[in-house]
C-alpha cells in the first residue's frame, strides 16, 4: 500500500480571530502539491502545526509516515520545512549555520550542498545578517534540501529569489521527485509556476479546503463560459459557477465543468456562446472570491 | 512638536506615565532621601532602540519628509521627551507633592538633577547611535561596536546608579565630578550630530555582496568536528559572550564600589549588600540575551529531528545554568577584590533558588512574547533578584529547603516550556522587534 507523504485529517486549530479547520489533506507520494490560498487562509499554519510551532486542538498529522508528536524526530528526519520566517542569524555565518543543522542529519548529501552552496553563490565566509533577503531564502532553502528528506515542506520558497534562482530550484525540485521519489508541498502565491511544476493542487480559504486535484484536473474542469439568459431574471447562484462580469445581456462565469456540464447548463435555461481555458490564476480568484462572499 | 516625537510620545505613553509616577513618587522624599532621586531616563533611549530593532528608520524614510527633520525627530524623541517626562516629573514630586508630604524641596538638587537628566538623555543617544546597525565586517567595525555596546549596557546600569552617587547640589560638585559632566555634555552635543549619521546607517544597513562564484568551500571542511563538538561550540556561541558581557559590567560596578568604599563615600555599599543588590541587574542582563537567543532561533530548531522535550529542556536550563554562571564568577570577582568573606556560604545558595526563578519567568516570556509583557518580567526579575535573596535571609530558610525549592522551581519551569513550546504558536512568528535581534531583526 502506498502511504501518503502527508496525510492530515480532522485538523483544527483556532486563534482569537481565525479559525483553521476541520481540514482533511493528502499529499500523494512521489508529487508537488501545490497549497495555495489567500493571505490569512492558513496555509502557514498548517505547515507550521505538521512541524510542532504551537499544538493542533484536533484532528493528526502523518508525515512520511509518521505520527508528527509520537515519531517527532522520525517524522523531521523524514521531513523538513523552509518558510520565510525561519531565521539562521543567530548562528553568525553561512559557514556555521551549516554544519550545525548538518550534524541533526546522517543523510545529509554533502554534494548537493556544495553544488547548491555554488549554484546560489552562498559564500560560506559571509554573515546571515548580512545577507540579502533572497540569499537567505537560498541559505533556508539550502538547509532543507540537503538533509535528503523523502518529503519537502516549502512555504514561499521563491518569494526573493531572482528567475535564475528560481529556475535552478524548480530543477532541483523535479530532479527530486522525478529521479528519487520524493515529494515537495509546496505553499505559494507565484501561481503561474505551480502551474508548469505542480502535480496536485489544493485550495484553501477561510481555514478550509475549497479545492483539491490533479493540475491537469482541474485546469481541465474549469472554463471561462460565456452566456446568455434569454428568459431574462436573475443570473444563477451555486457552488462552482461564478459570474465574473455581465453586460449587455451576456455574462462571463468561471465554471467548473464537473459539477455543471454543458447541457446541465442549457437545461437551466442559459445559451452557451463559448468556452475558453483559463489559467490557475483565474480558477484560483474565481473559487475564492466566491468562498468569500459565502462566508 | 516634530511629528515624529510625537508619534514616539503616542505609542510609548503608557510607558513614560510609568516614568512619570515613579520619579515624581521617588522625588517626594528627595530633600531626606539621596536614593529617592531617581533617574529612570534611559527607559526612554530603550525604548527608541527597540524602535530602532524594528526598523523604524527605513520606515520613515518612504515618507514625504526630509532626512534631517527624521534625525531631529529621533533626537527629540530621547532627549526633548524624556527630559520633559523627568523633569516634570521632578518637579511634581519635589515642589508639588513633597510639602503635601511635609517634605522639603531642595531647588538646588532639582536644578542639579534637572541638567543631569538632559546630559544623560543626550550621552545614551550617544551610545545608541553608535551600536552597529548590522554585523560588523571589519576589525573597526567589531571595536566601535563593541564599545559602544558596552557602554550602552552599561549606561542602563550607570545612569540608574547616579541616583546614588549624584552630588546633592551645585555646591557639592568635586572637580572630578565637574570634569564628568562636561564628558556627558559634550556627549550630549554630539549625539544631535551622530543622529544624523546613524540614520544614514539604518537607511542602508550594510549588506555582503553576492560573491561572483563561490570556491566550494566544502561543508566537511568547516570546522566543527563531531556531532557534539559542533553543537557545543554553537551553545558556547551564544553562552559565553552573555557571561562575558555581564562580567565586564560587574567588573565596572565592582570597581566603582571599590573606589567609594576606599574613599569613605557616604553612599558606599558594605560587600555583602553589593552582591546582594547586583542581583536584580545581573539577572536581566542575564536572562534577556539568552531570552532573545531562545525566541529567535526556536522557529529554525523546531525543525530539526529533535523531540520538543529536548528543546524545552535546553531552554530552560540555560538561564539557569548561565545564572550560577555569572553568579558565580560575580561573588568571585567580589571576593578577590574585597579579599573577604564576601556573603556567608549558606546563602550562596539563594543562587540556587534565583537562578530557578529565571528559568520560570523566561517561560512566561516565551509564552507572551509581547513587549508590555517581556518590560514587565523584566522589571519584576530586577525586583525579584534584589527582594529574593533578602527574603531569603530574613526568613533564614535550610539548605535542603533552598535546594528542593530550587528543584521544584527548575522542574516546574521545564514542564511550562514544554507544554508552552508545545502549544503556544506566537513564539514561533516573531514580528520584528526585541526579541528577534538573534533571529536578525534590523538594529
């Protein structure tokens, strides 16, 4: 049987003004799963509760296989995580900080550091402190990779980074998973690179799920629909059409194809004009807003 | 007013009314009492540093206002606010309150301590804008900021401590004396020049440029050696220069006490008092780097494959170990100075108890890293370290009390980290500010 690289179920946790959860996610093997959302939807949270920066009020959290409390130090062996806010100052420079998390690791791959250590151009004679915010990004990126994990946790992992960076970090991220089996979450707002890299996507918003499959999936279910009400009346509202525009007698919706076929369409009474394919991007704005104005 | 004192007025009100009570209630009794002229100004220059960790700077320079009325406004902010605060405040308690009090008001001891306040206000601006605003590159880099490091940290000491060795008027000034307060008024000048400079400093923090290739410096190649070796010698990176700090602080006052005890000054400490009343000082000094270490470097080694009660454990133990540390050292230092018996050995042990105490409130602070929190923890641990050990004396306890209730102190605090690190997630997503300075917060 194939165990999911993460596998959350039930997963609450509450704040004085956001409420995450009951979020239930699985991250298939072998995949880059794409965790998008708006700023606030908790994507950072999750991450960070799989990791144990602050406790979960319900639900568990397998990763790599492993209970995230009972096998903590199995599971963060298995598994890393790089986020924006993980800080290395502390350890003074590049050249410290290394070898420190590298002792944590007995699979480090001293290779890989060298060439990501060159590829980045991460001088180890120079201070963290000191570093530009995208060259910290590549040391916390660096740290994470090297370990050798079956499963990567990157939170904003590109927010900083040049486009050669970018690129030589996608690379490494579909050698990763192509050639060794590994798996990548990865939570993110540069949507159009998702869209190129990510095997899965998952949507939250508001604390909550809204959206989950393959890329091809759900690029593919979704369409710019363009139509007409001949019968006039108010236009139709329900999960997975949403009007972005109308004018003139005709309307735009995103609409997912799924849940409302064509003739389903047609059968409620609209003239079907077109339909166009549409970026994540616009999926993405179509599915939140529509989350928003439901909440 | 500048509108940048007066938005550093808004925000830190609830702080200077704090100020304001306490000197105006000190400054009642100040005609009977030296000790009762307090001086708490450098609350106000800590204040704007942790404006400065923040990165307030570079906030402001986005906005449509000129870099010299920034630099102004920042000058204005320390030394015009908190000169008002603690004059006002003065002059509340000494000429307002104290004949309420049937105290008398001393006007040349107001007059005296109103142009000490604006001199001091103006030397810890001084020493605040020469701390680095990034980690020093160079050898002069690491000189200038050490020194101006050290006598930032020691000016939070020194200024409270001219309370006590203050002249009482203009009449009583030594020549000596006289000769410090023209250091501190040409400090005081320069710093309206020096703002300026720093500002440009904090605009720009220094950054290192990308190397055009690296040389591989292979990672098995940096020194470190075994698991251990290397985890160790990451401790001691933070560990020691903590105690360093604190020893050359306490070598400064012990020195200064030294000199007022062989010169027969009537403010003069007895020894034992003075390891005594260090301890309050010693205790913040203490826990607050190692509580910034711990708050800035939890996010990146909650990662790590170690269990959190392995985490938990490391951090509470190390105020507690750096306590008996520096506590230890510091009786040393007395003791070889003063070549007596400096405190009876039962109650070195209060120690023991104290250190324990840290280690708890340094969970408290993990739990509520907000800054009205953390100053009033921090307030309470100076308090605590001078009411903790005189407690301890009056009420005589046992050896194995003072040993259990340090053990059940230290267990407890181990089990609040652990269930805090466990469950409390703001630790973990630190704004800029105080207690990021290990995690790289902008100077």
């Amino acid at each position: 049987m194939n165990t999911p690289a993460i596998e959350i179920r039930g997963l609450r946790k509450a704040f004085a003004k956001f409420a995450l959860g009951p979020l239930d996610l699985t991250v298939p093997n072998g995949t880059i799963y794409g965790l998008i959302g708006p700023n606030g939807s908790g994507k950072s949270t999750t991450l960070d509760l799989i990791f144990g920066m602050g406790g979960r009020d319900a639900g568990s959290i397998r990763a790599a296989g492993f209970d995230h409390e009972v096998q903590e130090r199995e599971m963060k062996l298995a598994v890393t995580y790089s986020s924006p806010e993980t800080s290395f100052a502390a350890w003074g420079r590049v050249g410290l900080a290394i070898p420190y998390v590298r002792s944590f690791y007995p699979a480090w791959d001293d290779a890989l550091c060298r060439r990501l250590m060159e590829l980045f151009r991460l001088d180890p004679d120079e201070k963290i402190g000191t570093l530009s915010f995208g060259a910290r990004t590549k040391l916390s990126l660096l740290l994470a990779m090297c370990p050798g994990p079956q499963v990567l946790v990157l939170d904003e992992p590109t927010t900083g980074l040049d486009p050669e960076a970018r690129q030589i970090l996608f690379n490494e991220l579909l050698r990763m998973v192509q050639d060794e089996n590994r798996t990548v979450l990865i939570s993110s707002h540069q949507l159009s690179e998702l869209e190129r890299f990510a095997d899965h996507i998952g949507i939250l918003a508001e604390g909550r799920l809204v959206c989950e499959g393959s890329t091809v999936d759900l690029i593919g279910r979704h369409r710019m629909v363009e139509f007409s009400q001949p019968s006039g009346g108010a236009l139709p509202v329900m999960p997975g059409f949403h009007v972005r525009r109308s004018q003139a007698g005709r309307s735009l919706a995103v609409v997912d194809l799924s849940m409302h076929p064509p003739a389903s369409l047609e059968a409620r009474g609209l003239n079907l004009h077109s339909q166009t394919e549409l970026p994540l991007e616009d999926i993405f704005l179509a599915i939140t807003s529509q989350q928003k104005e439901a909440a | 007013m500048n509108p940048l004192t007066l938005d550093f007025v808004r925000r830190w009100k609830w702080l200077l009314a704090v100020h304001f009570a306490a000197v105006s209630a000190g400054w009642i009794f100040h005609g009977r009492e030296p000790q009762a002229r307090l001086h708490l100004e450098i609350a106000v220059a800590i204040a704007m540093s942790w404006d400065l960790m923040r990165g307030y700077v570079r906030g402001q320079l986005g906005l449509p206002q000129g870099g010299a009325a920034i630099a102004a406004g920042l000058w204005w902010s320390v030394v015009g606010a908190g000169a008002a605060v603690q004059i006002s405040a003065m002059l509340l308690g000494g000429f307002v309150l104290a004949p309420l009090f049937g105290m008398e008001a001393d006007p040349g001891a107001l007059g005296l301590h109103a142009v000490l306040a604006v001199l001091m206000l103006g030397t810890a601006q001084f020493f605040l804008t020469g701390l680095p605003a990034a980690p020093p590159r160079t050898l002069s880099g690491h000189l200038k900021g050490g020194f101006f490091g050290l006598m930032w940290g020691l000016s939070m000491w020194g200024f409270f401590a001219l309370t006590f060795i203050a002249p009482a008027g203009w009449r009583d000034v030594t020549p000596g004396q006289g000769a410090v307060l023209v250091l501190l008024g040409s400090c005081a000048v320069a710093s309206w020049f020096t703002t300026r400079r720093m500002m440009h400093d904090r605009a720009v923090p220094v950054r290192g440029g990308t190397p055009a290739k690296v040389h591989g410096l292979a990672v098995n190649q940096v020194p470190g050696g075994t698991v251990w070796r290397v985890r160790l010698l990451q401790e001691g990176r933070w560990f020691l220069p903590v105690a360093a700090m604190v020893m050359l602080a306490a070598a400064f006052m012990i020195s200064i006490n030294w000199h007022s005890i062989q010169s027969g000054w009537p403010w003069r400490i007895t020894t034992t008092d003075y390891v005594y009343r260090s301890m309050g000082m010693l205790c913040v000094m203490t826990v607050f780097p190692l509580l910034a270490v711990s708050a800035g470097t939890l996010r990146a080694c909650r990662g790590f494959p170690v269990p959190l009660r392995h985490w938990a454990m490391l951090v509470a133990l190390r105020p507690f170990a750096a306590g008996v540390l520096v506590f230890g050292l510091f009786t040393l230092m007395v003791w070889a100075v003063s070549r007596s018996s400096v405190v009876e050995g039962r109650s070195l042990l209060t120690f023991l108890p104290l250190c324990s105490a840290l280690s708890l409130i340094q969970a408290l602070m993990l739990r509520h890293p907000r800054l009205p929190v953390v100053f009033g923890l921090l307030i309470l641990i100076s308090m605590l370290g001078t009411l903790f050990p005189e407690m301890l004396r009056h009420f005589r306890p046992s050896v194995p009390w003072m040993l259990a209730a340090a053990l059940a102190m230290l267990g407890l605090s181990c089990v609040l980290h652990l269930r805090w690190l466990g469950r409390g997630s703001r630790i973990y997503r630190l704004n800029q500010g105080i207690l990021r300075m290990a995690g790289g917060a902008q100077r």
